[in-house]
C-alpha cells in the first residue's frame, strides 16, 4: 500500500519557516566553510495541479513561481539552480486536499541540504468507467422498467487498474416508465457505495432493454367454409369461427388469413398455415396455425365444331375440333374421343353423336361428355370410261365404263349412246342415260361425264425387205420434213429407222415402190443420199385411204403401229396425190415400251385419231408422249390455267428442221386466227413475222417464218433479220438487235434459262455463232465459230458445241474458255437429253473435266443429227374454218430460197420463177384439186 500523506499547513507560513530557519544554518555553515560560493538563504513557494483519485502523484504538476535563493548576496530564482519533484512520484493520495512532499535537487552541489518542503494537494473523485455493462431482462408491454432486473455489470477506476473494482448500483434512471414494443434504449445509473462514495462520481449511460408484445392466446380455431375447386388461390377460401382472448381472458379482436395465399393446390386433401393478426398487432402477438382443407377437380365446359362426314366414312375417320374451359373460364388441353367411333351413319342420320373430352391433367380435371354435330355427305362416284371404239366397218361393242367405289354387287341404271357415225374419227358417248338405283341415291351421288368413242382404220403389218441405194434423190433424216419419192409419205418411225405407211395413189396399185429410210447401222446417210433403202412389197389392198363425204376418210389395209418401239420427232408431209389429201403434221415423243397416240391431220382440219395410254417415265407429271393438236388432251395437265393440256416438247427434236419446238399449250404450233381475217402479207424481207397486234384471239403469239417460233420460260419468240423478237412474262414484246448477223438465220437448240444459239449463214456457211439469254437481254460472240457447219447447246445450258474442219469446240459459257475434242468427230453431232455429245463416229462424255468415249450406246436417233438448214419446214397455224400453211424452203435440192404464206383454200395457184419440184407444186394447189402422181423412175 502507498503511504498517503495528508496535511493542512498552509503552504506560504512553510515558506517562510524553511527560509528563516535555513537563513540561520547557512549563516553557521558560512563561517565553518571556505566555499567560493555562498548561500546566505532560500525561500521556496510550491503549488500542485489537481489530479483524480487512482492517479499518481507524478501526474500532478509541480509549480515554484516565487521560489528564490540567495547566493553571495544576490537573490535568484530557485529554478535557475535546481529543480523541483515529487519525495514519492508512486503515490496515490485520496480523495481531498492532501499534503504531500516535494524536494529540491540543485544542478550543481551548493555546500547545503535543502529539505523537504510540504506541498498541498487538490485530488477529485474519479468518473468510474463502466466495463462490463448490465442486462437487462424482458419486459412485456405494459410493464415498468422498475419489473426488468439488471444483472451484472462492473466498474473501475479509470486510471489505475491496479485498485479494486468499484463498489456500487446499477439501477434504472426512471424506474416507473413503460416503454415501447421492441428494442429500446433507456438510462442506467451506478452509483458509487461505502467507501467507493468518496472517492468516485455517479455514473449515467445507455442500456437497451428488449420490450415483447403482449400474448395472444386462441379458445377456439377457424376452418376451412367450404371446398376449394382447382384453379382457385387460397384466397378464395373463406375460414369461419374462431376466438381469440389476451392473458386476463377479455376477446382479442383481429383477422384470419392463409400466409401463402396465392398458393394454387391441386386436388385432393392440403394442410395450409393460416395466422391470426390482432387488431392492436402494434402491442400483440400474431398467432400461427394449420387447417385441413379439401380441393376437389374443376368440372369443364366443352365446345365443339360442326364433323362433316362423307357416306361410308365412321365417326372414327374425323377428328372432333373444339375446346375446353374450366369455370374460371381457364383454356383446358386435352382432346376429344367419339364414344363409339365405328359407328357409320347414313346421310339421313345425321345429327348429335356422343363424344368425351379428355383433359390432359386429369389429376385435377374431370372429364366431361358432350354431343357433336355431325354432317354426314353424300359419297361422290365417278363415271370412269375405259377405251371405247372398233374399226372402221365393225360392229359398236359394249361401252366399257367403271365407277370406283359403287358398293359390290351394285350397277349403274340406263343406257349408253353416241353420236352417229362410221367414219373415221372420234365420237362423243353420252352419260345422261346412266344414273344410280334408287336405294343408292339417298347416300351417293354419280359425278359423270361423256366419253370419246374412236373409230379406227384398220391396219395391217407393213412387210419390209432391204434394197440397195436408190440414187441421188435421197431422203434427209433428223426430224425434217422427208422428202420421200413422187407420191409417197412418210408417217412414222419402227426399231430406229424411219419405215413408212404410204399413201397410195390409185395409179400406182400394182407397182413395186421404194422408200428409202435410216437406221443407226447407217448414220452417214445424214449427210447426203441414204446408203440403205427398205423395198416395200405393198400391193392393193395392203394400204388404202378411202374419203368420205365432207373430206372424211378412213385408212384402212396397213397396220402402221404394229411392232413399233419408238417414235421420234414429227412426221411432216403433204400428200395432196388425191382428192381430199391428208397431211400428218403433229409430233410424238420416244418410248421403248406402251402405246402411241397416231393422227392424220388434212388441211381442212380433219383428223383421224387413233388414241392409246402413255406413261410418265420421268415423273416430271407430264406424259411422255404429246400430241400437238387444237383442243384438249384429257391426258395433259393444264399448269398454266388456260384450259388446254400443256405439253412439254424437251423431247422432241429438229421439228421441221430446227433443233427445238417449245408450246405453251396443246395449240398447234402457234394461235388461233379469226375465222375469216385476212392473212398478213409476207415477204422476204419480213422473214414472216406475225405481229401480236395483228391477232385477235386470246392466246397469241410472235411468228417469224425465217427462225420458226419457239417458246421458253421467258415466252415465245422468234427471229425476222437480225432482230431476235421475244415475249416477256408481263405479255409484252421486246427486240434484241444481233449485230452483225445477215443472210439467212439458223436457229439452234434452246437450253432452260433463256438460253439461245443461233447464227446468220449464206450458202450454208455458217457466221460467227452467238448466244443469247433472253432473260438479261446478253448476247456473246462465240470467236473464231464462223465457217461451222453445226451448232448445238446441251441440255443444262451450259456448253455450246460447234463443228468446224471436221472437230468439234465445246464452250464453257459459265467461264468462257474452249476445248477442242481430241476424238475424229465430223461435222455432224448433237447433244442427247443426257447431256452426252453424239457424234457420227462417237458418243462422248465428260469424265473429270474432259470429255471421253463413252461405252453405252445414246438413245438419240441418227436422224437428229441432220444440220439445221437442211430440207424444208412446213408449219400449219389457223382454225377449222381457216388453215393457214406457211412453207420455209431451206438450201436442199428444188428448195427455193423464200417465205411462204398460203390461206389454204382460198390462195392462187403457186407459181415458182423456176426450179419448181412437184412437192413445190402440190403445196401451192388449194383443196379439192387432184394431182397426178410422177412414176417412181423419177427418182
């Protein structure tokens, strides 16, 4: 323990007594010492700052203003030579004013001791610092703080903690206030006791007192007033009953309410929490809680559109389309079932028909029955007619006919009838007559119309033996129209070679007559006279045409079909030997296998139709085989709308000369005229150009006698000079002038795109050959191409081929560059529909960038590869009532170098300034007239 002093002298009457009283020993010392200095007396005057209890005396500070020593007579201040400090810096004095000692140590030894000097100390009571606070416990609202007792706390001197922990209080400021729910801070007073009260302060600080609300307890609890149906929130859920009563039993009013209202179940059976929220929930309690409560599914309601049935269908084959919705007016999938789907109602019994909705969520929907409207329609049958005709002086047969889908056992009623008529031809059958039995009327309904009843000419097999030539007067093969020998025409094509189904004049019956044709053993023949010849032994009545009244006629005695594999290109020729002449003038494509469809068409526009099946090889949708013909083909699909079976002519080549023939519709070669208009004039500068303008009929198209008409997916065009004329897809005519193009204009093969190829020639040498594309209106200039001899463009339109010095160049007209082919392949060649290059020597293919022999044979037939220019087109455009025959004589013997355009039946006799062969002379007499025939020797 540190000594504490404590005294109350005052502080000035020990200053006085010290220096009086050290005056007298410093006057004794100075008479016993010899010192170079000395002190005569002192008088030292001491004050203290106040300190607090706990602190040490070395924290008060020492203050001697006015303290002075004499030396040698002369007085200074004590601090000059010395200082003051604490006798015990360690000491702790009490409370109040105490005495406590300081001493005076000179810097220098003076030959005197100077001592203590008593000095007066003011030392307070210290603040207790609170180190450990008190807690407090809880009180509920409505009580006094005075009710929460505080626990704990301690306090200690602030600055020494070397002195025992402070005695004392913790109590609450204002014990009697109530406070507030929650957290809240009140005032704490420690208060110092027993000895502690002299020597620290009172206290006051904050302290947090937590402060609960009141309880709130439940008698009686809510349930659920009702069902929940699914779809409903709880929310929706109604609670009753219920009673609730604070600590002293008085009713504590207030709400009930799920705390997950929102919440959607399912159906079936839940436990919700549901809390009760008092009035005065400020000051009370909330209470929680769980109900049982009961969802149960949602019943629908179901609409469902009109079912449309044909007759013989069950309910089962129409699908039920409607919808569903719950009661809260919810969309509700799921789908609809027929409660008894093989039920197959009459038209009679139409009307309402059980039906389910199944939902797709049945875990908290019902599924519901309905009733469906159902329309029950009558099946439609239809009259189908098989190939009805006989030959000419045969007996009518049994009309074939067939109704798909009539219920077995069942037939039609009535008769069948046509129109009168034995010659050859075709006649309309009539349905009117045909009708169901009564009973199968309430449920069917016969879609009928007229069927076509042929009569044929009958034909027999045409016996062939090979001759050797026959000599300069040759025929020209390709597609032409062939020249045959005075008073005989070519119609068709047997095993790849052209044979022939004469017409004979009566003069000749009894002669052996020669017809000269080309096989592919053969294929020079193209290029001049034919070097094998087929000796036709026909004598009457092998073959025979007899004309009927009104210029009918029916052929009779050659079986022109028989054994025929294939049919190329167009057969082109008049025979106007006879009265009533015929010209076969339409086009078939190449089959190896099925029927062909064989005409005779005359100038007068009758024809004589022999009609058989076709088939779609390709499966482009269009038949294989196509007849050019005014009117329609039950067998063509009309694509463009315009009422008459299309045709798609890819397949027929070098018609009339030319490579291509391209018709938008069965139409033969061209439009319409008006019955009666007044042909336009044509002359050789025009090249034959009908303008639009100058028709009148519907369909009407461009007509250029030079360059043939021609159509592609741009429109039909045509050539007239060096003006190339075309159709737009709008209906309007554009010109693209080719430079440089004169003479004559070959026409070459047309490609899909536009593509065209053509050139100018003068004695049949060919000019510098170009392309164009009608889309773009781009022309180029194939170098170095003039002096050809032949020119095609493959299929996809991507090489132009032409021979020159007995090679062929092919251009890529992607990229522009040439290639010359390496094989010997002549003048004369082609592209076939594969692509593939057929030459007289070979077939090429292209094989990795070039073009190589191939090994298969092409299906092309060698006369396709006749040049362009060569022999002479005739072309027929116009109606029944007016025929008009244009002939475009190309540079092939007695061929004339003019346009022609005749109004058959009403033009002059033609006459040629010279050099005019008998075929010249027949073209140009009108009908009615007869010609006699020139012996064979002519040839």
């Amino acid at each position: 323990m540190k000594k504490v002093w404590k005294a109350a002298v005052p502080v000035l009457l020990l200053a006085l007594l010290v220096s009086f009283a050290r005056a007298e020993e410093l006057d004794q010392q100075s008479g016993n010492g010899d010192l170079s200095s000395r002190v005569e007396g002192y008088s030292f005057t001491l004050t203290a700052s106040p300190i607090q209890y706990g602190m040490h005396l070395a924290d008060s500070v020492l203050s001697a203003e006015g303290s002075t020593i004499t030396l040698n007579g002369e007085t200074v201040a004590a601090q000059s030579l010395g200082s003051f400090s604490w006798q015990d810096m360690e000491q702790v004095p009490y409370a109040g004013v105490q005495q406590c000692y300081a001493v005076f140590t000179p810097h220098e030894d003076l030959g005197v001791s100077f001592d203590a000097v008593p000095v007066s100390v003011q030392v307070n009571k210290a603040r207790p610092e609170i180190t450990a606070l008190p807690v407090a416990t809880s009180l509920v609202y409505g009580q006094s703080l005075h009710q929460s007792t505080l626990q704990g706390g301690a306090a200690h001197n602030p600055h020494n903690n070397a002195l025992d922990s402070v005695q004392g209080v913790f109590e609450w400021e204002l014990r009697d206030m109530v406070p507030s729910v929650g957290l809240q801070e009140v005032t704490v007073v420690f208060t110092p006791i027993i000895n502690a009260a002299d020597l620290y302060e009172t206290v006051y600080f904050s302290l947090q007192v937590n402060v609960e609300k009141m309880p709130t307890y439940l008698k009686e609890y809510p349930v659920p007033a009702r069902a929940l149906l699914y779809g409903e929130s709880l929310e929706k859920m109604p609670l009753s009953g219920g009673y609730a009563e604070d600590e002293w039993g008085q009713e504590v009013p207030g709400t009930y309410a799920f705390t997950d209202a929102a919440y959607v179940p399912g159906a079936g059976t839940h436990t919700a929490e549901v809390v009760f929220t008092p009035l005065d929930y400020a000051h009370r309690k909330e209470v929680r809680f769980s109900v049982q409560l009961t969802v149960e599914k949602t019943a629908l309601e179901v609409s469902c559109e009109p079912v449309e049935l044909v007759y013989g269908q069950m309910l089962a084959d129409a699908a039920i389309r409607g919808s569903a919705q719950d009661a809260l007016g919810n969309a509700v999938p799921g789908s609809f079932a027929w409660q008894d789907g093989t039920l197959m109602p009459s038209v009679a019994q139409s009307g309402h028909y059980d039906a389910a909705f199944i939902p797709d969520d049945q875990a908290n929907y019902t599924a519901c029955d309905t009733q469906v409207q159902v329309n029950v329609h009558k099946a439609q049958l239809y009259l189908s007619w098989g190939e009805n005709g006989k030959y000419a002086g045969e007996a009518d047969k049994t009309m074939q006919y067939s109704v798909p889908g009539l219920p077995e056992g069942e037939s039609l009623v009535g008769q069948t009838r046509r129109d009168a008529g034995e010659s050859v031809g075709t006649y309309v059958i009539y349905a009117d007559d045909l009708s169901l039995p009564a009973h199968l009327e309430e449920n069917f309904l016969l879609i009928k119309e007229n069927g076509v009843f042929t009569i044929s000419a009958y034909q027999t097999d045409a016996r062939a033996t090979v001759s050797g030539d026959v000599g300069e007067n040759g025929w020209y093969a390709g597609g032409a129209v062939l020249q045959a020998p005075a008073g005989y025409q070519v119609s068709l094509a047997r095993d790849g070679a052209y044979a022939a189904a004469l017409a004979l004049p009566e003069s000749a019956q009894g002669a052996d007559y020669y017809l000269k044709v080309t096989d592919g053993a053969h294929a020079g023949a193209v290029a001049g006279p034919v070097h094998a010849s087929y000796q036709l032994d026909m004598t009457p009545p092998d073959i025979e045409i007899s004309w009927q009244e009104g210029n009918e006629f029916t052929l009779s005695g050659h079986d022109a079909l028989s054994g025929v594999d294939r049919i190329y290109g167009i057969f082109a020729g008049p025979a106007r030997y006879y009265e009533g002449a015929a010209d076969v003038s339409y086009a078939y494509a190449a089959r190896e296998t099925g029927n062909y469809t064989y005409v005779i068409h005359d100038l007068a526009g009758h024809t004589a139709t022999v009609t058989l099946d076709f088939e779609d090889t390709d499966e482009d949708g269009l038949v294989d085989v196509y007849e050019l013909r005014s009117g329609t083909s039950p067998d063509l699909a009309d694509t463009d709308g315009d009422g008459v079976g299309d045709f798609d002519s890819r397949r027929i080549r070098n018609l009339l000369g030319y490579d291509r023939l391209h018709v938008s519709s069965a139409a033969l070669l061209g439009t319409l005229l008006d019955a009666g208009k007044e042909a336009p004039a044509l002359s050789a500068e025009s090249r034959g150009l009908l303008l639009k303008d100058e028709l009148s009929a519907p369909r009407q198209y461009v007509y250029t006698g030079g360059g043939l008409m021609r159509k592609n997916a741009a429109g039909m065009y045509g050539l007239t000079g060096d003006v190339l004329w075309f159709e737009s897809a709008d209906g309007t005519y554009s010109a693209l002038h080719l430079e440089g193009v004169s003479g004559r204009v070959a026409l070459s093969c047309h490609a899909p795109g536009g593509l065209i190829a053509l050139c100018g020639y003068e004695n049949q040498a060919l000019q510098e050959i170009r392309v164009a594309d009608l889309n773009t209106g781009a022309v180029m200039l194939v170098q170095e191409s003039a002096g050809a001899r032949r020119f095609d463009l493959s299929p996809d339109g991507q090489y132009l081929a032409y021979a020159k010095d007995g090679r062929i160049t092919l251009i890529d007209l992607e990229t522009g560059l040439g290639e010359e082919i390496e094989a010997a392949c002549g003048n004369v060649f082609c592209f076939d529909e594969d692509g593939r290059l057929v030459t007289e020597e070979n077939v090429l293919v292209r094989d990795g960038g070039a073009w190589k022999q191939s090994d298969a044979d092409s299906e092309l037939p060698v006369r396709a590869l006749a040049q362009p220019m060569r022999g002479e087109s005739v072309l027929l455009i116009g109606t029944d009532e007016e025929m008009y025959l244009v002939r475009a004589a190309g540079s092939g013997k007695n061929a004339q170098g003019d346009v022609e355009l005749m109004l058959c039946g009403a033009c002059a006799p033609y006459e040629a300034s010279d050099g005019t062969s008998a075929l010249d002379a027949a073209l140009a007499l009108p009908l009615g007239n007869k010609v006699t025939a020139l012996p064979a020797e002519a040839e």
